[in-house]
C-alpha cells in the first residue's frame, strides 16, 4: 500500500508445541528493561510444566547504550549464576548438554531456528556493534566466558514465545501479541502464502510470522503534533511509530508532552511552567495508568502523583479532571489501534467468522492497565460484530514468552 511499510519476518518455526516435550530446559527473556532466567522440567503429555523457576533481573541504563560484549557478559554472568542454584531437583541424564530457548524481543533477521542477525535495536537499546551481528554467536561466546556449557536451541521473540506457550495449552490459539514496553504480533500463517518462503515447505504446512507490527506507520495514521515531537526526539526517529502510539514506554511521555504544551500556552499549573515537565520520561506509564484509574472523588492519586513526580501541588479538581481525561484520550487511542492492528491480522487468516480463535495477550501495560485491556476488547467487538467477537477470545497468556522459548528449545533439542 503506498504511504505504508511494515517489515514481516519469517520465524523459521513450523513446529509449535505439541505437548509431548519432556526434560529440562533454560529460557531467557530479554526484551526491555529486565530480563529474566528460566528453568522448567516438562513432564510430556500427561506431566506437563512438572516444575519452574524463575529469576528477574533489571539492566543496568548505562548497559543499554554500552557495548555488545558488556550487556552479553552481564546476561551471561546472570544466567551462570541462576544455572548454578538448579541444586539436584532437575536431572540432566549424563553428557547431556544443557539447552536454552532464547528470547530476544528485538527485530530479527533469522537465518535457522537458533541463528539470527539483530536489524536494530528498540525500546531505549542502542548498541551499534551488536546491530548485523548474530545475537546468537554473540550470547554463546559470552557465555563460553563465562564457563557456561549451553546451547541455544531456539531464537525467538516474545510474540513467538507467547504464540508458542498458548498453543501449548490451547490449540485454537492463532495470534499472539505483546504489549508491554514495546509492541508486536504473531500469527500462524499457512506457508504457501508465504512469498518470502523459498525453502521446503513444512510438515505443518504452517509458517509462524512476526509482524514487527510495532514498525507500521502508514499515511493513514494520524500523527498528532506531540507524537512527532515525541519520534523526533527519540533513540530511533522515524522508526516504530506504531509502537510510540500504542505501549508502555510511550504512553506516559505523550501524556507528558500534552501537559506541558498546556502549562506554557494556558497556564494549566499556574503562572510558571513547572520545570520537570519538560524532562523526557519523568511520566511513566504505570504512573499515568494509577492517575488514570484514579476513582477517588477528589482525584487525590493524582494529587498525590503530580506532587511526586513533578513537584506540582495546589491544583484544582477540575485540572485533575482534564488530566485524567488526556490519559482516557491517549490510552484509548492505543487501544483503539491495537484492536484495529487484530481485525486486520484476523481478516488476513480469515478468522474473523464463527470459528473458534484465541488471542493470546501478553506484557506489563496489557496485564497493568485495565482501561486499556478493557477499550482493547470493545473495541474488537464493535469492529467485528457481537456474533464474530463471541467467539474471538482474548486471554492473558501469563509468562508465555518464557514457557514458551522453553518449549521451543525442547521442539528443536539436539537429542529428538
Ligand atoms: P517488557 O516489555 O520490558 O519485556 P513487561 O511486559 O513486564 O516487560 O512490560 C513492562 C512495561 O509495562 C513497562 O515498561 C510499563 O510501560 C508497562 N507497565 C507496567 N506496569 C504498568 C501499569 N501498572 N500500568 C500501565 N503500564 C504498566
Ligand atoms: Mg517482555
């Protein structure tokens, strides 16, 4: 379509879980601001996740916009040191190698099932010696400095994970989206509809794609005046627009940005324009997120968030009003979009009839913001009719990323 772009890239994924995966395996998450280590002991058909453990761990700013080697030697130091606390409740039978699912929720060009060169970072990354460089290598060599003998048997984002760990419990799971950070779907596509494709086709006759939906911008889609400013100022400008209207790194900040427009042209907060409302991501969006679910009746949460995060006190009621109904505004746009983001991929598999579909869902600001989840799912019904939404379910795949890059490790272990 001309005006528009979006990049959809191929997961080399044609087997999702079946059920029958048995053994330990490691996940590891790393898509935002933690990242997290995971074991778990599948049980195949009849003992399923038998047991899970699970370690978070915040990255340190200065390691976002640092060196390749650095972020990989921290994740790999922290992954050693979870590996080390497994104790003796998850038997590995003898000379058996340890195998990891590896999440990695940035764009992707995959070239195998483990192997894949990073196109750019996102979401406040910005590591330029990591960019054209297989994550892969890069994770397995960090981790060979750090003693640790692991194979990476999977490389997969977290809307792959999410698409996987659903499928796992449910089989008419058909799309899987995150909103957490950042933003991206899934969906299972039958391969031959594939032009990209030129390899066998495989036995499923199904392809899993990523959309990296969270890079669509289209003539389309209206930017206001705050979302350019907001684009122009950011780490990757021009890039990921759907994502800067739509997730949680963002929200907060577009909020932000309308706010002070309104205390420098109409004196919103008095005669002085409050100093911090000029400073990028002072609002995060779980602090836009509590303002806006504020049910208070004299609006004090939001009272109490002004005067924490930007120092303003003394506001009026009707201020903290109008500010709330700019989270309604913003939020609901983000919502409304996503929903619109779903019918599409819905018509696009032909899903959006009586059949049977589920979305799995998945992120800190889908699980967080309950306005947001809510205006998601209404908006879905009003776009695709009660009869067709009755049957197009939506549901909090919790951690599927994580379960999922484990299962995925285990559908594609060296030893099946
Ligand atoms: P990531 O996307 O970094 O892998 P998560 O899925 O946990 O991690 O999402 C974290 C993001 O979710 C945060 O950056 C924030 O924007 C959003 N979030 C977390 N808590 C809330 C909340 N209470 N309300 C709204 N958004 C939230
Ligand atoms: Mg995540």
């Amino acid at each position: 379509m001309a005006g528009t772009s979006s990049r959809w890239l191929i997961s080399y994924v044609d087997n999702l879980p079946k059920g029958d995966e048995k053994g330990l395996f490691y996940a590891l998450d790393l898509g935002g601001t933690n990242f997290r280590c995971l074991r778990v002991q599948l049980g195949g058909k009849e003992g399923r996740v038998v047991k899970q453990e699970a370690e978070e761990v915040s990255i340190p700013p200065h390691l976002m916009v640092g060196s390749s080697h650095e972020l990989f030697d921290f994740i790999a130091s922290a992954l050693a040191k979870f590996v080390a606390s497994e104790g003796n409740n998850y038997p590995l039978p003898v000379g058996r190698q340890r195998e990891l699912g590896f999440t990695f929720s940035f764009p992707v060009r995959q070239t195998s099932i483990s192997s894949g060169n990073l196109i750019k970072w996102t979401k406040g990354f910005s590591i330029d010696d990591t960019v054209g460089e297989d994550v892969v290598a890069e994770l397995t060599k960090a981790m060979k400095r750090q003693g640790l003998d692991m194979r990476v048997a999977a490389l997969v984002n977290d809307t792959i994970g999410t698409l996987a760990g659903g499928r796992y419990h449910d089989n008419d799971v058909a799309i899987a989206v995150i909103l957490g950070t950042g933003t991206n779907a899934a969906y299972v596509e039958r391969a031959q509809a594939i032009p990209k494709w030129h390899g066998p086709l495989p036995k499923s006759g199904d392809m899993v794609i990523n959309t990296e939906w969270g890079n669509f911008r289209s003539s389309h889609l209206p930017l206001t005046e705050y979302d350019l400013a907001l684009d122009t100022e950011s780490l990757n400008p021009g890039e990921q627009i759907f994502e800067k209207l739509t997730s949680g790194m963002y929200l907060g900040d577009i909020v932000r940005r309308v706010l002070w427009r309104l205390a420098e042209e109409a004196s919103f907060f008095g005669d002085n324009v409050p100093p911090k409302l000029q400073v990028p991501f002072t609002l995060r969006t779980p602090v836009m997120s509590a303002m806006h679910h504020d049910s208070s009746s004299d609006l004090r949460v939001v009272a109490d968030k002004l005067r924490d995060v930007f120092g303003i006190t003394n506001t009026s009621l009707n201020t903290r009003k109008t500010i709330v109904n700019i989270c309604d505004i913003i939020a609901k746009r983000g919502a409304r979009l996503t929903a619109a983001g779903l019918v599409g991929m819905l018509k696009k598999q032909g899903r959006d009839t009586k059949q049977r579909t589920v979305i799995a869902m998945d992120g800190g600001l889908y699980e967080h913001y309950t306005i947001f989840s809510k205006c998601l799912e209404s908006t879905l019904a009003e776009m695709l009719g009660d009869e067709v939404a009755k049957n197009v379910i939506v549901t909090h795949a919790n951690d599927g990323s994580g379960i999922g890059a484990s299962l995925l490790a285990a559908s594609h272990s060296q030893y099946l």
